[in-house]
C-alpha cells in the first residue's frame, strides 16, 4: 500500500468521501469543516489529476471532483489551491517552538 501525507489519498478512507458525498447530496450539498466527534479540521482533495488541496469552502464548489479527505492534525498551515486560505491543523506545528 502506497504511504501519502495526506491520510485519506490512497487507502479505506476513500469510502468516506463516499459518505459524505451521499450525506450532502440534495439542497445543502456542504462539505463539512470538522470531523465529528472532536472538531478537528478537515482537508479535502480533488481527483480530477492535479490532487488540489481545497479548503471546505471550495470543496463545497468542486463537490462532483472531491476523491479523498483527511483529518489535519499537527503540521503546519495548508494552503488551500483554491482560495489561498491557511488551513490551520488541529494542534498546531510541532516544528515551531
């Protein structure tokens, strides 16, 4: 099995996307911001052969192109491909005293 950074590329989790795409479907079609339980921030990615990292927000708008999406726990900010928002991880940048 191939090993990515983000955690929700190449592995089970891509059922998930599957889920939520099923649970957003109809009038709201948003792509939650926080995974639930805890609230930590989510990160989305799309398929369509660039792999753009997408804040909720433009994930929402590229909704049919999203293939994949992880929990963002520690590291430094993304940077959304989209909007050029910092997503912040959960409990921040270990690298950083």
């Amino acid at each position: 099995m191939t090993t990515s950074y983000f955690a929700g590329t190449i592995n089970p989790k891509l059922e998930s996307v599957t889920y939520l795409k099923r649970w957003g479907r109809g009038s709201r079609r948003m792509l939650s911001a926080f995974a639930w339980p805890g609230g930590y921030p989510l990160v989305y990615m799309t398929g369509n052969h660039d792999f753009a990292t997408l804040c909720p927000s433009c994930a929402t708008k590229e909704y049919d192109n999203i293939e994949a999406f992880h929990v963002y726990y520690e590291g430094p900010p993304i940077i959304c491909d989209e909007c050029y928002t910092e997503i912040e991880s959960a409990y921040g940048d270990p690298d950083t005293e």
